[in-house]
C-alpha cells in the first residue's frame, strides 16, 4: 500500500475509451519511440476539481484499445495523499473528459530525483513467523516540483524496467 505523497511509478492495464463512451475520437494515442503519453488523471472518489494528477504513459499497444503499460503519477502541489494500492482505478483524462482507465497491479514510489525508493523490510517475530511492516514515511513531506520526463528518465538510466 502507497500513499501518493510523491510521484509513484505503476505497471498495470490500460483501456481506452471509446468515441461513443466519450473517449477520444481519434481512438487510442499511437505511442512513440522518444515521447511518453502525458495526460492528467485522478484516482476516484476524487474529481478532477479536487485530485488530478499528471500522468506519463509508456510501452503499451499502438492501436489497442486494451494493452499492458507503464506509468509515473505525479501529484499536484496542494493535493492531499492518495492512497494508490494494487486494484485501483485510475481515469485518465484529456482536460477534465475520461478518455482511459488504468487499473494498477504493481506501484512503486520514487524518490525526489526519480530513482525508485526502496523498501524497508523490517522482520517481526509473531509465533515463528515473519511479517512484513510497510515502510514508513512523512505524509506531510513537502512537495518537490519536477516534470515527469525528468524522473521517468533518471528511472530509466537507475536500470529499472
């Protein structure tokens, strides 16, 4: 479980809406070689009034309304955590109009200079058996303004995949 304090990377499912669900009318964003997909998103019960974020996508389908891809939020300064766990949906928008869901199956954070953050394990004896504690983190940490080519590129030169 990740508390959106900071920008996440996440890997997980993309649909695109159609035309006739209010999507793009072009259909699906032909991804390219040197340039991520970027768009805002929010992750509901917010809105995009009150938790829009910034959202790169990457390495998913050219043409395919349903594909594998990658992905870095970024939160925009002022908005309150967002708790982002495996399952959850996140809407990318163009503006304010839906045009995709993300559904995440893996979330990472990342620090300020976009390198992934690792996490504690921290062992704890219950009957033989070991547990795992979430790492624990300021939620009140300042927010640190960079773009998301920025970090996606120090992500990438770090040798994650």
């Amino acid at each position: 479980m990740v508390m959106m304090t900071g920008s996440l990377a996440v890997r997980g499912t993309v649909v695109w809406l159609t035309p006739q669900q209010g999507g793009r009318v072009s259909g699906p964003p032909e991804p390219d070689y040197d340039y991520d997909y970027s768009a805002t998103a929010y992750l509901p019960p917010r809105t995009p009034e009150d938790g829009q974020t910034g959202l790169a996508l990457r390495r998913f389908a050219p043409g395919a309304w349903r594909s594998p891809a990658e992905g870095i939020l970024v939160p925009s300064p002022g908005n309150r955590a967002q708790q982002v766990v495996p399952g959850c949906i996140v809407v990318i928008t163009e503006g304010v109009r839906p045009v995709g869901l993300l559904t995440v199956e893996e979330v990472h954070a990342l620090a300020p200079d976009g390198t992934p953050v690792a996490e504690r394990v921290e062992p704890l004896d219950i009957t033989g058996l070991t547990a795992l504690r979430p790492p624990t983190g300021d939620a009140d940490a300042p927010y640190r303004h960079s773009t998301a080519a920025s970090r996606w590129s120090a992500h990438e030169r770090a040798g994650a995949s």
